[in-house]
C-alpha cells in the first residue's frame, strides 16, 4: 500500500497532463496514521451503537401508534438522516483504517460527498421542523393538533429533503469538471472543501456557492430555531407555577442537547475549513469525524432517557424479550 501510494503521488506531482483523476486516495488523518487501527475501535462502537439505536428508535416509533405525534415523526426523519450520512462515510473510513484501502473511485467520492453534505443539510432541516413543533406545542397548544396534522407533517419533510437534495446537487458537478493537482485527498471521506484545496484551478466561485448554501440551510436554520426558544422561553416565563415552568421545559431538554451536540462540532468544522487556517490537519479532520459519528449515536440516547414514552416503550420491549428468553 505504502509503495503503490507513494506511486501515484509521484504520478500526481510529476504527470501533469494526469489532472482528471479517475480515483482519489483518502490517507486518513494525517499525523496519526499509526494509530489508525486504535482510532477505529471507538469509531466502529460509535457506528454499531448509532445503527442500533436509530433503527431501535425507528422499529419503537412505528409499532407504538400512541407515538404517531409530531415530535415523534419528525425524530424518524432525523434518525434516518443520521443512518444515511454515518453509513455513508463509516464502512469506507473502517476499511481505510483496518486493511489500508484508502482507494475510491471518483464517481463514488463525488457520491459520498452529494449524500454527506445533502443529508447534513436535511438533518438542520429537522432540528428546526422539531423547534417549530415545541413552539406550537407550548406557545399555542390549543391549535397544536390542527396546525401539525400528519399532511402538514408529510410536507413539512418533503420541503426539507427537496431543500437538501436541491442546494446540494450542484456540489458534484462543481466537482466533477475541476482539474487537480492531486489525487492524494487528507481526509477519511470525500467532503466539498477536501477537494476543493487539491484543485489546480480557481475555485472562489465555488466556494462562495458552498458558503452561501452552509449559510442558507444550517445558518437560518439556527437562527430560527434561537428565535423559536426565545419564543418559547417568554412563554414558559410567564406561566403562573414554577412547576408548571419547570415541566414545561422538561418537553424541551431532548431537543435542546441533541441541537447543542449537533451543532457545535459542525460549526467548529465549517468555521476551521474556511477560517482556521492554523488549525493542525489532524484536528479538523478528527472533529469532522466526531460530527459525523457521534451525533447519530447521541440522538437516540438522549431520547431514549429523557422522553418518557419512548423509555417506557423500550423498558417493556426489553422486559418481553427478557421473558420470551
């Protein structure tokens, strides 16, 4: 492995008239290539634990009617999201680490890319459609019920996976055309601003598009879900108990930690690619890793612990197959 990619960097370097690739080579996280396989048992735990708990969530939403809610439905999108993007990147960062194959066909790092970046964007997307939910649901409680019916549900999804897929699919072909210097790509998975830095050729264009479609999607949709808190918190401050605050706020905490751990290793990641130029590669690439991984795996736990009805679905579901066994 180590002499083959040695070959195409020099291949890369010298052979100029080589710039249309026909597969890339993704080398991992640079600096830390010795402890790659130490790196990838926590990694492949963290993905076993999002799949499980995600398709838990998804199998407990479905067969439990009393949880055809809302919240409850925009949660199986979100979870569905999280499976695609971490399935995405994982099997080949695995590979990577564990037998050195770091060699990806173009089209499908231009795939990975699409499917990362696409379903990034929908899952911000549902983070807001939940934060919409909480406000309905705390600040106009009576109309709840006949604003968010499962139509305006199913609308309200398709809207967020047209957004995504639409922003989204120019990324590839702004890709797909561009020379490159190399095909040597820092990272564990192709991402937009990866490629973009092996480039040989001007590439503001695309990376205002890129920055304008993070600012669009993930930028307003924190922006609305703040404003939707503060909202919510005049609300909830106005309520007659303390009790009744304390309570009210409890139906919030769920979305409140999952926004807080999905969030912020992606901002720190978009932040470190466009402006952190000092930032050692192995940070950046290790973050944006956590990114992806961590927040699949999370979602359902958070869940799972602090919304009641979803712990007490899984208690009895394990209690039953306690006793079947």
């Amino acid at each position: 492995m180590k002499g083959k990619l040695k070959h195409l960097t020099i291949m890369s370097a010298d052979n100029k008239t080589d710039i249309y690739p026909s597969t890339f080579i993704l080398i991992g996280i640079p600096g830390l290539e010795t402890a790659h396989i130490w790196i990838s048992i926590p990694f492949c735990v963290i993905y076993l634990l999002a799949l499980l708990g995600n398709c838990s969530l998804l199998f407990i939403i479905k067969t439990d009617s009393s949880l055809h809610e809302p919240m409850y439905l925009f949660l199986c999108m979100l979870a569905l999201a999280d499976l695609t993007v971490c399935t995405t990147a994982v099997p080949k960062l695995l590979s990577l680490f564990w037998f050195h194959d770091g060699e990806i066909r173009f089209e499908a790092c231009l795939t990975q890319v699409f499917l990362i970046h696409s379903c990034s964007t929908m899952e911000s997307g549902f983070f807001l459609a939940m934060a919409f939910d909480r406000y309905i649901a705390i600040c106009n409680p009576l109309r709840h019920a006949s604003i968010l019916t499962h139509s305006t549900i199913g609308c309200i999804g398709l809207a967020i996976v047209f957004r995504g897929t639409v922003l989204l699919f120019p990324h590839p072909f702004l890709l797909r055309w561009l020379p490159y210097c190399r095909n040597i790509i820092s990272h564990t998975y192709c991402e937009f601003m990866a490629l973009i830095k092996i480039a040989c050729a001007e590439t503001r264009i695309r990376r205002a598009y890129s920055l304008i479609v993070a600012f669009l999607t993930g930028g307003v949709d924190f922006i609305l879900i703040i404003c939707s808190y503060v909202l919510i918190l005049y609300t909830v401050f106005h309520l007659p108990s303390k009790d009744a605050r304390l309570k009210t706020l409890g139906t919030c905490s769920s979305h409140a930690c999952v926004i807080l751990v999905s969030y912020t290793p992606a901002f720190f990641s978009f932040l470190t690619h466009r402006f952190g130029h000092h930032v050692a590669p192995h940070v950046h690439i290790f973050v944006a890793n956590i990114y992806l991984l961590v927040p699949p795996m999370v979602n359902p736990i958070i869940y799972g612990v602090r919304t009641k009805k979803i712990r007490d679905r899984f208690l009895k579901f394990f209690n039953f197959s306690k006793f079947l066994n």
